[in-house]
C-alpha cells in the first residue's frame, strides 16, 4: 500500500542554462582536447630556426 501522494505531473520549465548544465564537463574536456591538438600541431609545423639563420 502507497502512503506516499503521486506527485508526478508537468514538469517545470527549466532555464537554458539548466538544460545544459549536464552538458558542460563534456565541452570543458573537448576543449580540452581541442587546444592540446592544436598545441601540438602548431609545435610539430613550426620551424624554430630563427630567420636570421635561414
């Protein structure tokens, strides 16, 4: 027997930024990833021989 009241009905709107709360450790570790291949691809295409050298 159910003594508690069913409360479950229409659910509140929620803010935008609710709605993406969950989402923002996935688009903290993708920029993340973003910058750290973009560091190494900037270190591995940069030639670091001064122009006077050349």
């Amino acid at each position: 027997m159910h003594t508690e009241p069913h409360t479950e009905g229409h659910h509140k709107p929620r803010h935008l930024a609710e709605k993406f709360e969950g989402m923002i450790g996935v688009v903290m570790i993708a920029a993340i990833v973003l910058l750290a291949v973009g560091m190494v691809y900037g270190i591995m295409t940069t030639d670091s021989t001064p122009a006077w050298m050349r």
